[in-house]
C-alpha cells in the first residue's frame, strides 16, 4: 500500500463551522475534477507516475488537489479538530473492510 505523506497544515484563522465552509470544500473537489479533465489523463498520468515531482503538466490538478485538502482541514479546525490522525485511521480501517487496499 502506498501513503501519501500530507505534512503539516495550518488552518485559516477565523474559521466557523457553518454551510459556506462545507460547502468550500464541495467547491474545491469540483475544481480537482475538472483540473483532471484538463490534463489529459491518458498522455499524462503514465508520465505523472514515474515523475510525480517533476511533471508540470499534472502541476495545476495536484495544486487543486491541495486546495482540497486546505478547505477539509479549515472544516476541520472550524469544528475543533486538531489532529486528524484518530479519523484517517478510522478512514483507512472502514476502506480495509471493504478490501480497498487489496490486502
């Protein structure tokens, strides 16, 4: 099983726990999907995988897909959750029930 290494990451002040910040990350996840369709996924992703780092054309999706994980974790700090370490847990337990890992 691969894992992503997320790192630290810091939330904005001043988030509140309401609709318009739920609904960020609903805004956000939209725009991954359509940096995805812009990148071409056949050409791109076999490249992407042998230089993750060094690809620029996959540079737009990746960035929205940090953008993703920023509005998640504001939604989170919005909530009061420090750590999310307990809930991806959690996470990757329900996904090993359900034989998402292959393992």
């Amino acid at each position: 099983m691969q894992y992503i290494k997320l790192g630290g990451v810091r939330a904005f002040p001043g988030a509140v726990p309401d609709k318009a910040q739920a609904l960020k990350v609903l805004e956000e996840a939209a725009e991954v999907v359509e940096a995805f369709k812009r990148a071409d996924p056949g050409d791109v992703l076999p490249v992407a995988r042998q230089f993750p780092d060094c690809n620029k054309r996959i540079l737009p999706l990746v960035d929205e897909i940090a953008d993703t994980i920023q509005a998640c974790c504001n939604l989170a700090a919005a909530l009061g959750v420090e750590d999310l370490t307990p809930y991806l847990a959690r996470c990757e337990e329900r996904n090993r029930e359900r034989g998402r890992y292959g393992d």
